[in-house]
C-alpha cells in the first residue's frame, strides 16, 4: 500500500479520444473517496501549452502543466492516450504524431510505469517502448500497429496486458478496465472491487476469453501464482481447499496464505469464491440453467451457498442479478 500520494500524468494533444482522457481520471477519483485513508493520487493533464486542447469530441480540455514543466520530475505512472483518422472509406487509422512521441520518449524513463489507452499503444511504440513485447491496442488498428512495428507482438484480444513496467490497454471504454487494474496492483484487490462497483462495471464483457474483470484476475507478479489462478479457474468444481491449492503450488498452507494476501491482497478461500462467482454471473447472463444447475458447476454445490456468495461478493442475489443483466438475443 503506497504511504504517499502517486502522480499520474495523462499526455493530451489536439484530437486526443475524450474518454482515453476523462475515463482514468474518473476512476482514479473513485479511488479517493471509497479509499479515503489512503493517500490516493494526484492526476496531471500534460501537453505542450496550456492552451485548451481540443479533443475528437470537440469538448475542450484544459491542460495542468506543459510537458517542459514536468521534463524533470519523477512521475509515478504516465499515461498515453490515442488519436484515429477517418477516411471517407470509414477506414481508421491511428495517430502518431512526432511531437507527441518526442515527448513521450522523454518522458518514459522519469515514470516507474507506462501505459497507454485504446490506439495510445501507437504512439509508445512510436517512441520505442513496445519492442519485443505482447501487447494490445483497440481492435480497428491492431493490423496497423503490427504492420508498423514488427518487433512489436500484437494481440487485440485481451482488455489489457501487462509487459514489466508497461500496459497497454484495448479500445475506449478498456481505459476503465486498465485503470482498475493498476489501482489493484498499488491498493489491492478489495479497494479496486469497491471502485469497480461504483462504476457499475462488475456486468461481464461480452468479450475474448482472455478479457477479464480485475477483481476476478487480480495483478500477480509471479509466474507460480499465474499458473494457481488458471488451474483454480480451470477445477471449479473441485474442492479447492487451502491444503488441496497448497499440495499443488508445492507449498506450506501457511506460505501458501502469506503469498495470496501479498500478492492478490485476499484469501485463498476468498479468491476461490471471486472465481466461482465470476463463472455463476456469467451463466445467469447467459443461460436459462436453474440455480441449481449453476451452483454445482461453478462448484458451490448448493443453492444456498450460491446465494450467501453472491450476497457478500455483489450485494444482490442470483435471481436479482440475472433479471437485470440476462443478454436477450
């Protein structure tokens, strides 16, 4: 848990996407007040004037500081936001203007991290910070950006993906999705899912099976703790106790307990239900299946334990929740 405030500077220039903008500075704000003992985090609008910058919207945004102004100051998280053009054909294409590239170049280093929202992905690979990485960018100028950077390895599917000091995230709205993934990495799991609920973003994106919701898919740091969470997701109806979840990571259940709390910032018990839950919203947004059905193959085992589940995880009930988000064809 950070002990003092983090600076995150979002870039803007003329045409930049409103909500590559808005959308993490929104949520970095829910962040202050569903958390507000911890010390939070201080976002700075940055681009080359203090001059009103126009965005793709046409709303006017007003920078807080020049990118001169902050050429020598630590920042904790850099954000970049994307631009597209639009033909008379609607083929889009993104944005990478050489000035703003300049200075995200410059930038990069005084950050502990980058990030870049939607076709931002461009502009850090402009800069040559996406070499020999995975990354992702919205799915309309993923072909661009891999014709462009061969070095750089595109998947468009996942929500976003994590590169050492480097995310990128997939198209607009994805800003959210991103910017509650690095709230998870510095405040944990629970702080992010408090936030996420303010959003009203715990309704699963009709989506890839890799794009995933971070309070189900917390950050982790370890590739021993990546392969726990995929064969918990993949043995949902196993028991799944901290002793059968310890034998398998070759473990202590004490060590085993320590890792999750450091790393996820939750319980083994507790992830496993997070899981389970995850799997159960989907199929009541899916499916006609009774509770019943859902609740043993999403290893509940009964209705009641779904329902309890359900009660702590979302604050609703299964029946409530699938006649608000069932998908109608």
């Amino acid at each position: 848990m950070p002990t003092r405030e983090r600076s995150v500077v979002v870039v803007l220039f003329e045409g930049v996407d409103l909500l590559d903008v808005t959308g993490p500075a929104e949520v970095f704000a829910l962040l202050k007040r569903e958390s507000p003992r911890t010390p939070g985090v201080q976002v700075t609008l940055a681009a080359e004037s203090l001059e009103p910058v126009t965005t793709a919207a046409g709303v006017r945004v007003l920078p807080d500081a020049t990118f001169h102004d902050l050429a020598a100051q630590k920042i904790d998280t850099l954000i970049v936001p994307g631009s597209v053009d639009v033909d008379d054909h609607q083929r889009v294409t993104a944005r990478t203007d050489p000035a703003v590239v300049s200075w995200v170049k410059r930038l990069a280093p005084q950050a502990r991290r980058v990030a870049s929202v939607c076709v931002g992905a461009h502009l850090l690979a402009a800069a040559g910070l996406l070499d020999g990485k995975r990354v992702t960018t919205h799915w309309s100028t993923a072909a661009q950006l891999a014709a462009d950077f061969p070095a750089v390895e595109v998947d468009a599917d996942p929500i976003f993906i994590r590169e050492g000091n480097v995310w990128t995230g997939a198209g607009i709205t994805a800003c959210l999705d991103l910017s509650l993934a690095l709230i998870a990495e510095d405040y944990g799991e629970a702080v992010a899912l408090r936030v996420a609920r303010q959003l009203v973003m715990y309704l699963k994106r009709p989506s890839g099976q890799s794009q995933f919701s971070v309070p189900i898919e917390p950050v982790s740091t370890t590739l021993r703790m990546d392969d726990l969470r995929h064969h918990i997701t993949q043995h949902l109806t196993a028991p799944l106790t901290i002793a059968d979840l310890a034998e398998y990571a070759h473990v202590s259940e004490r060590q085993l307990t320590r890792v999750f709390k450091t790393e996820l910032g939750t319980t083994p018990a507790a992830y496993v239900e997070s899981a389970r839950v995850e799997v159960a919203r989907n199929q009541l947004e899916t499916t006609d299946d009774t509770l019943e059905r859902v609740a043993s193959s999403c290893g509940f085992g009964t209705t009641d334990t779904l329902i309890r589940a359900f009660r702590r995880k979302l604050d609703t009930t299964p029946t409530e929740y699938r006649n608000r988000f069932r998908h109608t064809t």
